[in-house]
C-alpha cells in the first residue's frame, strides 16, 4: 500500500500548502470567503450542527447501557495499556488542555457582560454570573466530549476489535466495504487531517499569544509577531522530538507533568482564591449545569439579527467536530483494552467534572473580583484577551513572590500543554497519512512537525488565524457527514457482532472477513 500511503502524504501536504497561501497571499478575500460561508451556517444551518452535538451526545449515553456496553475494545484478552491517571491524563490534555487554559476566564467574563439568556439590566450581576458559568462549562462539558467519546469509539472498535487500520476511513468499512481503500477512503481521511492541521494551528496560535503575554509579564519581552514565531519554532521542535519518542514515552510523560501542573495551579487557586466561595460555587455550577444542560443542547437562537450563538456556540461545536477526529484517534490509540462501558464513561464524566472545576476555579475568581472586590478583570479582558489570567493572578494581591510563582507555573503549563497539543496532533495525522498505522515513519513525524509549527506561524504573520479559526468551522460540514456515516456503522458492525455471539454459524462481519490489503 506504499502508493495509497504516497496519495494520502502528496495530497494532505497539497491541501494544507494551497489554503495556507491562498489565505497569506490575499488575507481580505479569504477573509471574505471564510466568514461568508461561517455567517451562512450560523444563519441555515445552526438548527444542523446542534442538533448533531446533541445527538452524539445522547447516542454515548445510550451505548453505555446497551448490551454492547461489555464489548472490549480489542480482543477479549486484552487489558488496558495504560493505568487511569494516564489514561485520563492524556486525553484531557489532547483534548482541550491548551484551549480551557486559554479561555476559563476570558469566556465566562464575556458572558458576564451580556448574554442572550439575561437582561441587559442584570449584566454584571450575580444572575449574570451564573449564568455566564452555566454557558461556559456547557461549552467544555458532556456535549463536546459526548462526540469525542464516540469517535473515538468508533475508531478503536474498527481497528483493535475488527483488525482494521487506525483511520477515519476505518469506520465506513460496514457503508462502503473494500471501496475505503480507494478515493472515499483517501477524502475522509483528508477532511480528518485538514479539520486537524487548521485547528491545532489556530490553538497553537493563540497559545503562543498567550505564552508571549506571560514572558512579557515575567520578563517584559516584547509582545509581537516575531517573538510569537520563535516561541512555535522552539516548542514545535520540542514536540516533533516528544512525537519521535511515541505514546509510551515522551506523550504520555509530558501529559502526566500536564495533570500534576493542573492539580498544583488548582490547588494554589483554591488556597489563595475566595475558598469557601469557589467550593460552593463549584458544587452551585455543577448543578446549574447538569439543570438546564439538554435545554442549553437544543437552544437554537429565534433573533437571526443577533451573532451571539454564531459567535460563541456554533464555534464551539464546529470546532470540537473539526477535532474530533484528531482527538478520536489519539484517544483510541490509548484506550485498547477496555470495554466500550468503561471507555465511554470515562471520556464523557472525567474531563468534564475536572474541566467544570477548572472554569469555576479560575472564572468565578475572576467574578469574584468583579462582583465583591476591587475589580479590573472585565477592562482587562476587553483590552487584551491573552492577559486575562495573568492579571486575575496579580488581582488576587497575593504579593510579589507568590504573585510570580502562580504566573511561572501558569507560563509553563502552557508550554507543555502547548508541546501536548502539538505532538498529539502531530502523531495522529502521521497515523492517518500512514493509512492507520500507528507507529508512521519518523520522517513523516518530522515534516508534520514542522508544518504545524510553520502553518501557526505563517498565519500569525499573514494575520490569518481568526480566518482559519472560521475555516475549521466550515471544514467541521463536511466531515460531519462522515460522523454521521460512522456511527451508522458502528450500529451495523455491533449489531452484527451480538447477533453472531448469538448465531455462532453466522459469520457475518467477523474479523477474519474483512479484507486489509497488504502493507496496511
């Protein structure tokens, strides 16, 4: 299949250059094209992209009491590679580590200063800021992880249970059978690797803005492009040599420093924050949320004049669909052993509890500040978006040595959850190029590597990061189709695989009946 493999390298690489250029070359043009397409979502085809994040969402739920619930993800023998700290450890830190960093506090002091579900009277008050919490662990909870949870189901049954490569393509083998090897094959696995080039490189992006305002602040290093391309230049480097070393080592390694980070910051925001007021307010969101969660689900916005939902909720759920098979693969490459009941249950509930707390440790301080002491963080956020956490950290008044221990590990938390993001993007396109396989060769890890870090800078440069941002919400239609396409074969392929069980002469879809052609 070296040919198949030249295909899909040739074509992703061909892909990614002529949108790079397309959008460096005349930014206003595909500026213009990007948000028209994005303004004709949010516009036609909100009612679509909700509906699909909700229906992922509730079809998770549904598998985990279904009788396919105690189906292993690989042979019956098998165990998990991986204990549950590093399970989870990973996954999360795949998963949104980088992004939740960047937006815990920037969204909820949004939401804070107006929202759709309150009065323009009640902004900036308690009500408001509950319900400012309530939007933005919706954004991070059971919705977004619900479809994770399923793509990465669905392509750890086909490949671990079913013998079939680690691929998007993978899932539609019960739809198209042997034709997967062929063009339609080679076209989902190419959204898969746009929708992941695009999003990795507008997270890496903001990520690098983020670490540029933490580096100014520490240090009072300039703020600008070019210290934002050498900071990707250096971190990429780090994490083409972490994806070089694979999962067992160098991935699963820095994750775990990730996790042990997050619980330190937590835990000093908890100590030095407003305690008693974070803790309740945690258990307070936790419920406010799980309240009004299915009613948030299927909220479609009646005032086509207002953006809001485009802005906030339409970008969310085109963004985890564009990810998803990024994510999905990453957390099928480490999820063999378990059983579809414990994997599900562990994407859906663990990161989005540790996500909620993490939103109303860092966003409800911010609150905190703004409804009962001195203020600053709204301007703040309004002036520079990159600065939110590091000025709520100087807002807590702690004096300057702890002031700058909480700042030092916020800057490094970035850069690994940074060097996290990027290795794990960098192994999984990798493994869909390779046609699946899950240890693709090192140069392919090095040129894509390379071309995360350089699409990050190119578009910083170019000004094209909020474009790409839009391009991966468009980029999320498409793929959606073959969301919807995998899930009915995995329906196809479970059904058949109990109806089997039940049927020992019926070989219909067992493992040694499906054809993967040689080199795969």
């Amino acid at each position: 299949m070296e040919h198949e493999h030249s295909v899909m390298v040739l074509g992703s690489a061909l892909l990614v250059l002529s949108v790079v250029l397309f959008t460096s070359i005349n930014p206003e043009l595909a500026n213009a094209i990007y948000n028209t397409a994005k303004g004709f979502i949010a516009e036609e085809l909100a009612w679509y992209y909700i509906g699909l994040i909700s229906f992922t969402l509730f079809f998770s739920i549904w598998i985990i009491f279904s009788r396919y619930g105690k189906i292993r993800l690989g042979k019956d023998s098998d165990r998990p590679e991986f204990s549950n700290f590093s399970w989870f450890a990973m996954l999360f830190g795949a998963g949104i580590g980088i992004g939740i960093l960047f937006w815990s506090i920037a969204e909820p002091i949004n939401h804070f200063q107006g929202n759709p579900f309150i009065a323009k009277s009640d902004n900036m008050t308690t009500a408001a800021a509950q319900v400012a919490m309530r939007i933005s662990i919706f954004h991070w909870g059971l919705h977004g992880w619900g479809l994770f949870a399923v793509m990465g189901l669905i392509l750890a049954y086909f490949s671990y249970r079913k013998g079939l490569p680690l691929s998007i393509r993978s899932s539609l083998y019960p739809v198209f059978g042997e034709r997967i090897y062929g063009p339609i094959g080679h076209l989902a696995d190419l959204l898969a690797v746009f929708g992941t080039v695009f999003g990795i490189a507008t997270s890496l992006g903001l990520g690098a803005q983020q670490i540029n305002a933490g580096l100014q602040y520490l240090t009072g290093i300039d703020v600008s492009s070019a210290n934002q391309a050498v900071l990707i230049a250096i971190i990429s480097i780090i994490a083409t040599v972490s994806a070089l070393t694979g999962v067992q080592k160098g991935i699963r390694i820095l994750s775990e420093l990730n996790m042990h980070l997050t619980v330190l910051i937590l835990v000093l925001f908890i100590v030095f924050g407003p305690t008693a007021y974070l803790l309740g307010a945690f258990f307070t969101n936790m419920g406010d949320y799980l309240v009004h969660a299915v009613e948030l689900g299927f909220w479609v916005n009646p005032n086509p004049e207002d953006p809001w939902q485009g802005w906030w909720t339409l970008f969310y759920w085109g963004w985890w669909i564009a990810w998803s098979p990024f994510v999905g693969i990453f957390i099928a490459r480490i999820s063999r052993g378990r059983t579809i009941r414990e994997f599900v249950l562990g994407v859906l509930i663990a990161p989005t509890v540790l996500g909620a707390f993490w939103i109303t440790m860092f966003g409800n301080t911010a609150i905190f500040m703004e409804l009962f002491g001195n203020g600053g963080v709204v301007n703040a956020v309004n002036e520079d978006i990159t600065m939110a956490l590091f000025k709520t950290i100087e807002f807590l008044e702690l004096g300057q040595a702890l002031t700058l221990l909480l700042a030092v590990v916020c800057t490094i938390m970035l850069v690994t959850y940074f060097v996290t993001s990027a290795d794990s993007a960098t192994l999984v396109i990798c493994t869909l190029v390779a046609m699946g396989q899950e240890h693709p060769p090192a140069r392919y890890r090095v040129f894509w590597g390379a071309a995360i870090g350089g699409v990050s800078a190119v578009l910083l440069f170019a000004g094209g990061l909020t474009a790409l941002q839009t391009a991966s919400v468009v980029a999320a239609l498409p793929f959606s189709g073959v969301i919807i396409m995998a899930i009915y074969g995995l329906c196809k392929a479970l059904k058949a695989e109990t109806d089997t069980q039940a049927r020992p002469s019926d070989q219909a879809f067992q493992a040694d009946t499906i054809k993967v052609p040689k080199g795969v």
